[in-house]
C-alpha cells in the first residue's frame, strides 16, 4: 500500500497519491472529525466542487503527484448533495450548469488487504455544456470515495448531503503513442 511521504510536503514539493484503501481511511478521519496526518494536510481541501469548472477548482490549490510520478491529483472533501428536498438522486450539474460530472461506471467496492469492503468508489468524467442540449467531455475525470457497505450510491438516504472524498485529475496527455516516437 502506498502512503504519503512522512515529512509535512513543502507547496512545491507533492506526495505522491495514496492507495484508495488509504483514501477511505482519511474520509473515515474527516468524518469522525479526527485530523489527518501532517503529510496529507496540505494536499486535502475543504471545497465545494460542484461550484466551479475542474481547471477553476483545481487552479488554486496544491495537488499531489501520482503514484507513478506521472500527472497530478487534487483532493477535495466535499458533500454530494440530491437533487431536491424530496429527491434522493445526487445533484452532479458544475458551475450553475456551465457542465457536469458523468457516471462512466457504477460504483465498486474498496477491498482492504484482508478482502473486506472498506468503501466504494465511482469514476465521472466531466463534461462541459456546449449549447442547449449539447455538452463535450473534456480531459477532466474524478473518482469519489464514498464510506460504507451500501451498494445504493446512486441516491442520498433521506435526502440529506453526503461527505464524500473527490480525487480529480487531466487525463495523461503524454499517450504511449509519443512515448513509441520518442524511443524511434
């Protein structure tokens, strides 16, 4: 299992993303209302990421690099709220509705190194509103990590917001296709 460097990261210095096991526990620490460990503070952010675009949001906060070395994560707590008062179905629409984030699959289990579910996560990538009925996907995914055993992620119980964890990132743009020309 991966973990974040031991020291406090410097604003210019990322820790490398940890594995989605040690997601869950840091949604497990925020909801319990525990600190995080020092390494992790400074690459965790309080934010509503429903507010703004993917490359607004992430612009004025730290990321952390990916595990291998390549591209950068940011990771928001944020709630997932529904639709409406009386609506249990999750409310994804960005920015006052300049786009949203799509399900590109259903949720999966978290399994620990003992095989228990420890949470679940689901991947979304974000598309922007293009015109009336129109949007485009864009180079912007995330996954959400949500707490619990429960298969039901498509809805919020009760019709109350839910903290989630969020890692958002760009898509690679150095395919393997230019790495094949730059061997050549």
């Amino acid at each position: 299992m991966a973990t974040l460097a031991a020291d406090t990261p410097q604003p210019d210095d990322p820790a490398p993303t940890p594995s989605d096991d040690r997601l869950l526990s840091f949604l497990r620490l925020k909801l319990g209302g525990e600190a995080l460990p020092a390494a992790a503070g400074a690459h965790f952010h309080d934010c509503d990421i429903y507010a703004a675009d993917p490359a607004t949001l992430t612009a004025g906060y730290l990321p952390a690099l990916e595990r291998k070395g390549e591209g950068y994560s940011w990771f928001f707590f944020t709630f997932v709220r529904p639709k409406s008062s009386t609506d249990s179905r999750k409310k994804r629409m960005v920015g006052g509705g300049a786009g949203t984030w799509h399900s590109e699959r259903a949720p999966r289990a978290v399994l620990d190194g003992e095989g228990n579910c420890v949470g679940h996560t689901q991947y979304f990538s974000y598309k922007r509103k293009t015109g009336k009925s129109c949007s485009e996907r864009t180079d912007w995914y995330m996954v959400e990590f949500t707490d619990g055993q429960e298969g039901d992620h498509d809805r919020i119980h009760g019709g109350e917001p839910v903290l989630v964890l969020c890692k958002i990132y760009k898509a690679h743009s150095d395919s393997g296709l230019n790495q094949r020309r730059r061997r050549v």
